[in-house]
C-alpha cells in the first residue's frame, strides 16, 4: 500500500475527546477514517485491515467495537463456498 503522509492541527483536546495518549492518535485516527469509510460501504474488509495495519482476522472484532458487526449472509457464505471450489478468491 502507498503511504500518505497528512499533518493536522488539532486541539490538545482531541486526546482526551478520543481518551488516547498522544503516541497513539494516528493509529486512533486510521482506525476512525476506516471505520467510517467501511460503515459508509466504501472499502471492503480487507482495506479496513490494510488502513489500520491489523490482521483481517482481527478486523470484526475491531468493528463491534465501534458498533458496528459484519452482515454475512448465508447467500455470501453459498458464494463464498462456490467461488472455493472452483478455485477462485471470494
């Protein structure tokens, strides 16, 4: 993934508001943007893992905790089964 690099002006508040210390407010950040971006149905789990940099293993329980949960079907499961059959990515 190409990197962005972006500098903000923010209030000192902002740790607070988001209850992170400093050393963790880009993470934090990252983390909001994707959240964001996923809830709005504009990038796939996957971009959810690369943005914040954690195993897409990790990415539904990153999610419930910002309220949010996966809605897999049993037609996405169907079609993800299939597409493994035939040998091909879901």
């Amino acid at each position: 993934m190409d990197k962005l690099t972006v500098t903000l002006q923010l209030p000192a508040s902002i740790l607070t508001a988001l209850g992170v210390p400093e050393s963790e407010l880009g993470r934090t950040l990252c983390e909001l943007i994707a959240v964001a971006l996923y809830r709005e149905g504009r990038i796939s789990l996957g971009k959810v893992a690369e943005i914040v940099g954690v195993p897409l293993a990790e990415v539904p329980d990153l999610l419930a905790r910002h309220g949010l949960h996966l809605s897999y079907t049993a037609d996405d499961a169907l079609a993800d089964w299939q597409a493994l059959r035939e040998g091909h990515k879901p």
